[in-house]
C-alpha cells in the first residue's frame, strides 16, 4: 500500500513541477524551490532557490519523508539567507505539518510549508536590516538638525546658562568702572599737571597743601598770610 501511494504522488508532483523536479532513485527526488522576494530599493540581488530532496521510507507516508535541505552547486549566498546556516530551523519549521498529514501524501504541502517559511524570514530579516538603517538615518538627520538649531533647551542648561551670563555681566562691569576710574585719574594727573601754583592754590586743592605742610611747606604759605594789600 505504501508504495502504490508513493508512486501516485510522484505522478502528481511530476504535473506541478514539470521542470523543478528531478528523480534521483526509484524512492527519491530532488525539487528546486525558487523563492519570491520583494527586493528592497537598494538590493538587487537575485532571489534564492532550496533544493529539496525527499526520500520515501519503505513505509511511506505513515511515516515522514527523509529531507534534505542544500542550495543549488555555486549559487550566490544570499544577503538574508544561508541554506547552510538556517536549513535546521527551516526544516523544524515543517515538524508541525509532517505530524498532521502522517497517513497521507504530504510532500507538496511540505514544499508549499517551506517556500513560505524562507521567505518570511527573508522579509523578517529584511524589515530588521531596514530598521538599522532607518536608525541610523534618524541619528544623523538628528546630527544635522543639530548644527542649525542647536542643543535642546532644558531647565537645567538654562539655569547653568544664567549664571555664567550673570557672572560675565558682573565682570564686565567691574572692569568698566576699574576703567573709568583708572581713566579719571590719568585726566586728573593731567589736568594738576597744567595748573599754576595759584590755580591750585584758588581751588582749594586741600589735599595737596596738607601734604606739602606735612612735609615742611608751612614756611612756604606763612609769608602769604603776612602780605596786606595796600590801597
């Protein structure tokens, strides 16, 4: 019965996979799986294609099919896909379906379950791949944005910011009254060095007189006192 029943899906495999099939024993078959990718914008790499042979036990189909799952000789890897590396989680993925169709031919749904499962996870890996760039995208428009609007305001840089502007300011006045005192000075010096003695004399430069007394100038003022104007 076994046989009768294997030999039947062969017939019928042969009528859905005219030119991907090819037999390789009496009990085993080898199907090229081309798969269908949507390619990014950027990306135009062909799409793979899994090579699936299948090997009928004797007691076929009560019990699974031997798989084996390869990439055609000198293919290309494909930038989301290794058949080498991904053939054991692919494979798994048809345990689910082998253990509800045991009693019934089940190849074409395993072909059917596969193809759809290496595409999902090309379309799973792609998405990933997208969201990096899209990341990275954002970073460096964010970056640029940067340069033309600068570091975003908070309480914390405002405060920091105030202070330094308040400390500057204060600075800044200081240094300017230093300087106008400094320049006051200079024009003062300036201004006692062009006066006569009595123009200092008249305008009560008190300081000056007190200093020049202290330092034995009161025999110079004395003879002034003592002058009487005649009439």
């Amino acid at each position: 019965m076994g046989r009768d029943e294997q030999i039947e899906e062969r017939e019928v495999l042969d009528s859905i996979f005219a030119d991907e099939i090819t037999d390789i024993s009496d009990t085993s078959y080898r199907i090229a799986i081309p798969l269908e990718v949507v390619q990014p914008d950027d990306e135009t790499e062909a799409a793979p294609t899994l090579l699936l042979t299948v090997a009928y036990p004797e007691t076929y189909p009560d019990i699974p099919p031997n798989l084996t799952l390869s990439a055609p000789p000198d293919a290309p890897k494909h930038t989301h896909l290794d058949i080498q590396d991904d053939k054991k989680r692919l494979l798994s993925a048809l345990q689910p379906v082998i253990e509800e169709s045991l009693g019934m031919a089940m190849v074409f749904t395993l072909a059917s379950t596969l193809k759809d499962s290496a595409e999902l996870l090309i379309s799973e890996r792609q998405a990933a791949a997208q969201s990096i760039k899209d990341v990275e995208a954002a970073k460096a428009e964010e970056e640029e944005n940067r340069k033309f609007h600068g570091t975003a305001v908070t309480r914390e840089t405002f405060l920091a910011w105030r202070d330094r502007f308040r400390k500057e300011m204060a600075e800044a006045e200081e240094k300017k009254r230093e300087d106008k005192e400094a320049e006051d000075k200079r024009r003062r010096v300036k201004a006692e060095e062009r006066m006569t003695g009595k123009q200092l004399f008249e305008r009560g430069l008190v300081g000056k007189v007190e200093e020049d007394e202290d330092e034995g100038g009161a025999d110079l003022v004395q003879p002034v006192q003592e002058l009487k104007v005649e009439d």
